[in-house]
C-alpha cells in the first residue's frame, strides 16, 4: 500500500495530490518516508510561563482564548487575545484565513485552550507572538512525549502532514532491519527500526547537538546502512562484470617486447609498478576494470600504449577515448611515434574527417585492419563498430558525461566477451571519494614524476600589475621560450567566453608586435585547432592565448610560462591541470595567476591552496572541503543521488569499517545483502553504477 495512502489526513480524493506533493520531495514509498528524517526539531514537551521566557528563545505556552478579531491598525490581522496565568498574551497573524478567525471564535465557545509556540516579545498592548505555530487543545490534553520534528518540506506540504504521514509509516508494519543481527552486534549497531523511530520522535531530554550534527548513534546506523548499500552496490557491479569473459591478453607477444627493449625513456618505479598491476589483470579472461591516478604529467599515456600494444599483440584492437579533439590528436601523434614503427595501423577518428575518409576509417575498425583507434565519445556512437576490441582506455575519464560513459559500457556489454577497461585520470580523488564513489574500480596510481622536471613556480599577482607581466612574456619569448595565456571561461555564456578570448588576442597581438600570437578556444573547427596546437608545439607561435580547451592533457615541453588571467574564477583542480601544462621541459616555468581585488574569502583560500601546494592529492583535498565533491564526481553521480545522510569527510572512518562489512555481509549473506541495496537504492541503481 502506498504511504499516500496510508496517510489520515489525505484520505479520498485529496490522496492523490499528495502523493503528487511527496513526489516532490523524492517520496516514493514507505521506506522513503521512514528516511524522511527531520532538519531539526522543537521542544513542545513542555510549557513556559509567559513572564519567565527568555527573550529570543521559541517557547510554549498554554493560554486560554479570550476573544478573537480582525484589527485594522497598523494594518490587516488577526489578533488573539489569551490569558496565561495572571498574563496576557495576543497572538497576531498578519496572513490568515476566515476559517481561522471561525476555528478560535469556536475554541472559545467550546471552552477549549490554545498552545502556541514561538517567540514572545513585550508590544505596545504587552506580550505577544506573531505568527506562533499553535494547536487548539481540550483543558488538560498531555504534552506531548517526543520533541517535535520539523522535516524538509516543499510548498503545498504542511509539516503537520507530513508528521502524519511519516508516523503512519512508522505504524503500518514493523521495520524489518536489512541487517542479520551478527553484523549488527558486530558493528555495535542500533536496531534499524529503533533508530529510524528516535530520530522521527526523540524523548525530551536528549541532547539536540547529538542529532544535529548526526552523532548520536540513531544517526549512526542510518549512516552506516546508507554507506553500506553504496559499498555493496558498487561491490556487486564490479563482480558482475568481473564474472563476464574478456580477451587474453598475455603481454608477452613479439611487439610488446621489442617496444619495451626502445622505449625513449625509463619508465619511473611507479610506472613499472602500474604497468605490472594493468598488465596481470588483462593476462586473465575477466574484464579489467582499472582506474589509473597519477598527476599531471606523471606519464600515463604510455602505460595506456604499452596495454595497447598487448592488445594488438594479441591480435586484438585497443581504443582511446580522450574529452577533447586536440587531446586525441595529441595522443594520436603519441601513438603513432611509438607504435607505428612496429607496423602497427592506427587510426584518428574525428570531426575533421570528409565523409569519404571516415567511412574508410570505419571500415578498416570493422575488419581487424586496424590496431589501435583513436577519438573522442564518438568513439563509442552508433555506427563504429570493432572488429575485435579487447581494450578502451578512457583518458581523463572524470571528464565524461553520463551518456557518454552508458555508450561505452553498452558498446562494452554487447556481445559475450566484453574488453578490458583502463580508465585514466590526472585529477587526484581524494581517498574518501576512491573509497566511496570509485570502490567499484581496482586503483593504480602513479606517485611519482619523472625525474628532470623543475617544480613550477606559482606566482600570485594582482591584475593591477598587469604590465610586469606582460614584461615578463616578452622576456621569456625572447629567450626562445613559449608561453601560453589561459583566459577565464565566463559561467553560462559561452558568447562572452569567447568574446574575452578574442579581446585579449586583440590585445597581446598588439602588445607583442614582434611575437606570433595564436588563439585556441572551443568553437575553432576541429582542423584549425589542430593546426594552431601544431604551429605551437613546432615553436612557430610564441604566445598561446587560449580558453580553458587546453586544460587537459596538452604536452609541450618547450612552454614554460603560463598565465592565467582572472585565477580566482577557477576550480581548484582546474588550476592544477592548467599549471601542469608548463613544468614539461628542463626549464625553471613559471605560473602566474593574475587575479582581481578584491578576493571574495573563498577565492582567496583557493588560491592559497594552489600557491602553497604542488602536490595533486593535496589540491583535491583542499577542494574536497572547499567545495563539496561534484567537481571530482564530474558527471558520474549526476541523476543518481549523492549521499543524503553520511559526509565523506566527517565520517571517513565509517566507510573504511563499512567497506569491511560489505565484504563480510556479500561473502556470508548474500540474499540479505541484495535485500539491503533493493531496499536503500531500488531502481535508481543504474544510474549509480554509470
Ligand atoms: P600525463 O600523466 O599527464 O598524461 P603524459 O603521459 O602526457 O602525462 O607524460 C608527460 C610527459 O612525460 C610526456 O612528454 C611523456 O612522454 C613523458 N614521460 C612519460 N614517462 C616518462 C619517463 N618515465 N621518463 C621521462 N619522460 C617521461
Ligand atoms: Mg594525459
């Protein structure tokens, strides 16, 4: 039975529109009105004499109703008069109904009392409420027992009902607890129904900080079965794929070989030791389902060409997926250094391509003719088909949408053998979200730079200042450096964005009379992007001035100098991605975030962050606390909820107590675990697993 349903105050025909109502507020069922927990609640378990209220503090009082009338001065309202006692009370409402006025005139006939609750200030006439919650009561009616809860509401839902509502569903049945009572002593965990019935109804007394602030252990278990369905969710998808069969890929073919005998470097020990982690996990017959974590410049592309080359070694194809188009023509160009030699065919499929070309590209995908293949999402649109995939490694994978990733994954679950995934990424998650948000992932991360970089200087400098810097880029081109100019993305209009981007190539054009200045942002054809890129890396142009489309993964060493105008406009990890754009070469680079005074406070602790630290994961956790995690969850939790009850932060270590649980409750109760995910996430788990 629906809870609307249930619910005295929306019998017959008014049900319906509160079911609507509680729609609202993401109320589907029983057990989401059992979750509806309060904000915050009111003490009406006691009475407080008119003349002993503390002044700014709501209280309740009890008083008998002496007269009720519409007054006119200073303006229209309903005034109460009551007696408390020896005290007078006037309750004032400067919004209300007739059927209000008719509701006290009644009281008074009958007899019956008035409790309001709130503030009690000395008017002209002496004490008075305006607007008190009040409730019409029989001489003598008990307190009541429980604090009052006060819920999230949406217009149209008075509190009242929604009270009713959520002690109906308390009622209705007994609370099964998802959690066989082992885990619960285990965990020294409260009974489910217990804790969800105090947290709706606490006893007078308790402590209110303990349930605001969600310590008190009622909140404790709530927390913990919200972060164990999550974990177990997140557990049972990565088993399923796991049970599912995938290409062998031994790594120990002829190619691979001779590549790893020429590489153009030594790989760094955090390299070697990634490359070992992806390298057992594609040797066996089970999808890989890796996410690789190393900062920015840490060198994962070519732990991406060497999984490759085992792929095609196989003889097998490998995609790379990358979020921009100048981010695949980089890795394109990668690719084709290292791989083509070895005779291997490897194919960029992007926007420039004339329709001729692209059908040969696709062509060649279907017959096995190519190797490694090379793109953006479209990768994984309607009409490529592979051949034999047996790898997509997902370059910056934070930066894909929802859709995108489902297309991947349901190119990837298509036929029986799904390929091995390696997702990359250079935007550090913070342990908590690892633990949390990617636990269905295996994690490497590459902790380590290769060595010969010079840290990057970061640089804070007012936009008053302006001209040094200006000084400073012609300096440095002069000295046969390159510097990029990174201006800000305007929020919501990409017209202005654009529009910055244009004046201040006007502008450094005309400062710089002796340089040649590019322009690179996001609505430039696909094939003029490519080409500035290229007239950059070739040292052709001197000064970059560009949007934020550089932000992810562009390497060119020979730039060592970056500004980034109006710094305060942008994200933590977005600085950090940018500034890593310079620091590539042997050269001492330079970071300079012009900002404008005056700082808003937040602008200033960002900015504090990035100057004082180098170091990603420190930067990711600086913004995790700033800034919440969606800009590390990119889309990934976008249509799926966000966790309502646990704080990644304040409760950290329960979800490395709970990851144990799942795996204990998966391992040794499997029926009652599913039961649980059925129960927390129902049918929004897809949209969670994207
Ligand atoms: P990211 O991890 O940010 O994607 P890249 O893969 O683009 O980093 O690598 C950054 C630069 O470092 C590239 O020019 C790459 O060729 C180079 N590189 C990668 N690994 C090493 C290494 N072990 N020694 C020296 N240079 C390396
Ligand atoms: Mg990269």
């Amino acid at each position: 039975m629906s809870a609307a349903r249930r619910a005295p105050a929306t019998a017959g025909k008014n049900a319906a529109s509160f079911s609507k109502k509680l729609e609202k507020l993401g109320i589907r069922s029983r057990f989401d009105l059992v979750l509806h927990l309060p904000m915050r609640y009111e003490d009406e378990t006691a009475l407080t004499a008119v003349d002993r209220a503390p002044p700014g503090v709501p209280v309740q009082v009890e008083a008998g109703i002496v007269r009720a009338e519409v007054a006119y001065r200073p303006r229209r309202q309903l005034v109460v008069h009551a007696m408390a006692g020896d005290s007078a009370l006037a309750l004032r409402f400067f919004n209300f109904y007739p059927s209000q006025l008719k509701l006290f005139e009644r009281a008074i006939a009958e007899g019956k009392r008035v409790r309001a609750f709130g503030e009690i200030r000395l008017g002209r006439g002496g004490a008075e409420m305006t607007h008190p919650r009040y409730r019409i009561v029989n001489p003598g009616e008990p307190l009541p027992e429980a604090l009052t809860p006060v819920y999230p509401a949406a217009a149209g839902i008075a509190q009242p009902m929604l009270r009713s509502a959520v002690l109906d569903a308390l009622k209705a049945e007994p609370i099964e607890d998802s959690l066989p009572p082992g885990m619960r002593k285990r965990y020294a965990l409260q009974d489910f129904a217990f804790a969800v019935r105090f947290l709706h109804t606490p006893p007078p007394g308790i402590d209110p900080a303990e349930l605001i602030e969600r310590t008190h252990p009622a909140w404790q278990r709530v927390k913990f079965d919200e972060l164990l369905a999550q974990q177990l969710s997140m557990r049972m998808h990565y088993l399923a794929r796991r049970s599912r069969s995938a290409p062998l890929l031994p790594g120990s073919g002829p190619l691979l070989k001779k590549f790893l005998g020429a590489l153009p470097f030594r790989l760094t020990r955090a390299q070697q030791r990634c490359l070992a982690e992806i390298a057992a996990d594609i040797a066996q017959p089970h999808p890989m389902q890796r996410l690789l974590q190393g900062d920015v410049g840490s060198g994962k592309t070519i732990l991406a060409a060497l999984a490759a080359l085992a792929a095609v070694d196989a003889g097998w194809q490998a995609a790379v997926m990358a979020p921009t188009e100048i981010l695949s023509e980089q890795h394109f160009r990668k690719f084709s250094e290292w791989l083509a030699p070895l005779g291997v065919r490897i194919v960029w499929l992007h926007g420039g391509l004339g329709k001729k070309d692209r059908r040969a590209a696709l062509e060649a995908l279907s017959t096995e003719k190519v190797g490694v293949v090379i793109g953006t999402h479209a990768l994984f649109q309607e009409g490529v088909d592979f051949a034999r995939l047996a790898l997509a490694v997902v370059d910056e994978q934070h930066r894909f949408g929802v859709q995108q990733r489902l297309a991947l994954r349901k190119k990837a679950d298509g036929g029986g053998i799904v390929p091995h995934q390696l997702m990359m990424s250079a935007t550090p998650i913070p342990r908590t979200l690892s633990m949390s948000y990617y636990a269905d992932l295996d994690v490497s991360v590459i902790d380590e730079l290769p060595p010969g970089r010079t840290p990057v200087k970061t640089r804070l400098i007012s936009n008053v200042r302006r001209r040094e810097v200006l000084e400073r880029i012609r300096e440095a081109c002069a000295a046969g450096e390159q510097a990029y100019w990174v201006c800000p993305l305007i929020e919501e209009s990409e017209t202005l964005d654009l529009q910055t981007a244009l004046d201040t190539y006007a502008e450094l054009q005309a400062e710089f009379t002796g340089l040649e200045v590019g322009l690179l942002h996001g609505r430039l054809p696909p094939i003029d992007k490519a080409s500035v890129m290229q007239a950059f890396k070739e040292n052709r142009l001197q000064l970059l001035v560009c949007t934020t489309v550089i932000e992810v993964g562009v390497d060119v060493p020979n730039a060592s100098l970056m500004v980034i105008e109006h710094a305060e406009r942008f994200g933590l990890a977005q600085l950090h991605q940018l500034r890593g754009r310079v620091g590539r070469g042997h050269r001492e680079s330079d970071c300079v975030l012009l900002y404008a005074s005056p700082l808003s406070q937040m602008a200033r602790a960002r900015l504090k962050a990035i100057y004082e630290s180098a170091d990603g994961f420190e930067i990711a956790r600086a913004d995790l606390s700033l800034r919440g995690p969606g800009e590390y969850l990119g889309e990934r939790q976008s249509g799926a909820p966000l966790l309502r009850f646990a704080d990644l932060e304040k409760d950290e270590p329960m979800i490395a107590v709970v990851r144990e649980a799942a795996g204990r409750m998966l391992a040794e109760f499997p029926d009652e675990a599913r039961a649980h995910v059925e129960r927390w996430l129902g049918s929004r788990r897809d949209l969670a697993r994207v």
